[in-house]
C-alpha cells in the first residue's frame, strides 16, 4: 500500500512540475508579443483658426488596446480630449474636443497623443477619418489629419 501511495504522490509532484513550467513557458512568450507605443494625431487647418474637432481612430490590422489618451501641443487643446472609456473595445476610438479660448491653433498641430498596447508580432495598420474640424463660431473648416507612430512629439 507504501509503494502504490508514494509512486500516486510521485507522479502527482512531477505532473505538477512539468504543468507549472508550461504555463510559465506560455506567460513569457505572451509577455514577449505584447509592447507599448504611442501614436501621435496631428490636424492641420491651415491658415484657420482650430476650435474643435471631432475623429475615429480603428485598427484596420494587428492587434491593439487602447489604454490612455493625451492632451494636444497647444495650450487651447491643453487638457486631454473627450472619448468614452466603454466604447474602447475592439481597438477603435472616437475622440473630440472644443476650446473657447481667444488664442486658437492654425496650421499643423498635434491634437492628441494615444497610448496603445500592441499584441502580437503584426505591426497595426490604421485608419483615421476626421469627422469634423471647425472654427471659433462653430463653421466647419476644411482640415487634414494624419498620424505619426513612436516616442516623438
């Protein structure tokens, strides 16, 4: 009854063993695939005054989670913009924001910087369309925008 007890007992410690290691095997190859990237957004009115703006960030490819969004370069736009937090899911994100100050940003200015976390080996593609951009009293002005990936503002 000794030996059938212990070689139970044996088996269940090796068992264990080789599960334990497994499972650490697979946490740091996923903790391999995962890294942190901003991704700058930049809006250019052009010789118009920036009041507010509204657009649609998603991932087209890759795997991402969005995990912070920050304020734009100018003053008018110095706190981070308006996003809904439930609405993250699925690697895509509306944000807006408006400013009523009298010293408004013209020409090419980053808007918002995203924190993302990038799972996996494929680099993200992403499609970002501007909804709309206006002025001071609320026109609509024609405006581009486009993104730049990394640590650079």
């Amino acid at each position: 009854m000794r030996i059938i007890t212990l070689t139970v007992l044996i088996s269940a410690c090796l068992t264990a063993a080789v599960l334990a290691h497994q499972s650490d095997e697979y946490e740091t190859d996923v903790r391999q695939k995962v890294r942190f990237a901003p991704l700058h957004i930049y809006l250019d009115s052009g010789n118009r005054a920036l009041a507010a703006y509204q657009f649609e960030l998603k991932a087209v490819a890759g795997q991402i989670e969005i995990v912070g969004v920050e304020n734009g370069e100018h003053p008018a736009f110095g706190e981070p913009p308006y996003y809904d937090k439930a609405a993250l899911a699925g690697g895509r994100i509306i944000i807006a924001a408006f400013s009523t100050d009298k010293d408004l940003p013209k020409g090419r200015t980053r808007i918002a910087t995203i924190q993302l976390r990038i799972i996996g080996d494929a680099e993200p593609r992403y499609e970002l369309e501007l909804t709309v951009a206006a002025d001071a009293d609320g026109n609509e002005i024609p405006a581009k925008i486009t993104y730049e990936k990394g640590e650079q503002k």
